[in-house]
C-alpha cells in the first residue's frame, strides 16, 4: 500500500476521535513526510527514512506559511511531526501488519517554551487597533478613519481572552449556543468520542456586551447560523494586521487561551476548575501555567515584602 493511501486510512479510522485541528495538523505533517520520502509503499519505508526526516525538518525544509514567514520549525512543531509519525506506523503495524521502522526514528530533544502572557497594555493597543485605521489621502495627508470589522475583531479578542477557548471552538459556537442573559456559552465537542463532552464557559460582561453589539449590528445582514462565521486562517491573518496596527510582538489566537489561564490563577483560581475551563484532559498543562502564576507571586512578595522595604530605608 502505498504511503498516501496508508495515510488517507489512518485519518479515516481516527476521524470520530481526533479534532478536526489534529486532523488537518496531521495531514500536513504526513504532506511534508511524503514530501521527503516520496509516495513509496509504505511497507518499504525504513528508520533510516524516518530519521532523515526529522533532520530535514530540522536543517533544511522550508515553510510555507500564510503569513509568508519561511522561519524554521519551532522544536515543539517538529515534536508534534515526530509524534504524527510514530501515530501513523502504530496504526499500521496493527491494521496492515507490517514491522515498525518508527522503533528507531530519535525523538528531538528540546525544552518547551512557557506561555506567555499578553500584558494589559498589550490587550488595549490591541483593542484600540480594531476601532480605528490610519490612512492616508492623495495629497499625502494622514487621516484616521473608523474599521468596518472593527466590532467583530474586538468581540473576538474579548471571547478568546475572557474564555480561553481554542480557535477551532471559538469557530464552532452558533448563535443558540450562546446566553446573553447568564454569559453562558456552551462549547460543542468536535465529535462523538469519549474524549469530547460538551462543556460551559462564561463571559464577562464587558466581553457579553461586545458579543451583544456585534450580533445586533449584523441583525440583517447575518447569513450563517456561527457567532463567528471565519477560518481559521481568516482570524489568524486579522490579528497579524492588528498586531502590526498596535506594534504587539507574537499576536495569535492561542496565546489569548495562556493569557486567560494565567490571570485566571493569578485571580485565585485553582487548577481543578481551570482543567475544567480549558477542556484539559489532565492537570499536565495546567501545571505549567501555575509554575508561571506561582514565580509571579515569588517576585511581588521579592519586590513588596514589607520587612524588606522597612529594612532598606532603615535597619530593623
């Protein structure tokens, strides 16, 4: 069998099981391993095949991104390569009972970068880029003038940071699965695995308020039952320009998910109802973000702790 119709089977077995996200992820990754190994049969293809390919992810392959950015790989994305790798030859060894060159293939070593979070100053350059634009006229003139996707672009950012949702689940909510009243949304699982139950997430009323504006605006005009009828690539491509607009460095939409689980522990949250929040299936993640939270207290109580302060400007 060859190496794309292996494929084409093994995300046609996990596709009640796997997010739509992981599986458009994971085509990617196998477009790029076909890519350097070729359409081979997959029985034919070796360990030495399989290392060769994370080292050329590593040195030389390309990107191709949206945005135009040809940076290399991050170690996480080349991890996740590794890991969709190791995925796909377990599967045949099982289903087309052939050997497991993936036994071999090294894993990349590298250690995981820590969320950051976008800062207050961050989110208000932020939101002040969605409500206006500089232009400038035939005469050379500058002029600021008022965006017309202005209310949509902010009520994204205020749901991604007051819920910490994914993209993907950000892009699933439809106009019934959201109460005005309560602030309540409920998050739809992408499928009917037992991974994916259904789960409730809140927001704010300046968030509700935003969301509220924005849907009364588009009243008439509205022709998809989605709060947010946009790709993926449509959002990400909106907060780059933003980004650029407000001069905010690593603008993306999971990085609004680790600002608001963050502030979430810095706020006294605890990680049970973060798990919660997030859709976490384990407390893994969520430890990290309350590694994070626990140093930020360290270094307030360094730069406030009243013995010291009392001490330097006088001996106790």
């Amino acid at each position: 069998m060859l190496l794309s119709k292996a494929m084409q089977g093994y995300l046609f077995d996990k596709a009640a099981t796997y997010s739509p996200n992981t599986l458009e992820t994971y085509k990617l990754v196998y477009k790029n391993l076909i890519k350097h190994v070729g359409d081979v049969e997959v029985k034919e293809i070796t360990s030495e095949h399989l290392a060769g390919f994370i080292r050329w992810l590593q040195t030389d392959y390309v990107p191709n991104r949206a945005n135009g950015d040809t940076s290399p790989l991050s170690p996480a994305y080349i991890d996740l390569h590794w890991k969709a790798t190791r995925s796909l030859f377990v599967w045949a060894h099982k289903v087309l009972e052939i050997s497991r060159p993936d036994l071999d293939m090294p894993r990349p070593r590298f250690r995981r970068a820590q969320p950051k979070a976008f800062s207050e100053d961050d989110i208000r350059r932020l939101l002040k880029a969605t409500e206006e634009i500089k232009s400038r006229s035939r005469s050379g003139n500058e002029y600021t003038q008022r965006t017309t996707t202005g209310g949509r672009n902010k009520a994204i950012i205020l749901t991604l940071l007051d819920t910490g949702l994914r993209i993907g689940e950000l892009l699933r909510i439809t106009m019934r699965d959201v109460d005005f009243e309560s602030g309540e949304i409920m998050v739809a699982p992408y499928s009917t695995g037992r991974k994916t139950r259904p789960r409730m997430v809140m927001l704010g009323a300046a968030s509700r308020r935003a969301v509220w504006l924005y849907v009364a605006r588009m009243e008439h005009t509205r022709q998809s039952d989605r709060l947010f009828p946009m790709s993926k690539n449509a959002v990400r491509l909106m907060l780059n320009r933003l980004a650029t607009r407000a001069d905010v460095d690593n603008v993306h939409p999971h990085r609004f998910r680790h600002t608001f689980a963050i502030w979430f522990l810095r706020n006294g949250g605890d990680v049970f109802t973060l798990q919660r929040i997030l859709g976490h299936a384990s407390l893994d993640m969520v430890k990290n973000y309350l590694d994070i939270a626990q140093a930020d207290i360290k270094t307030a109580h360094r730069r406030s702790s009243p013995v010291d302060i009392w001490h330097n400007d006088r001996p106790l």
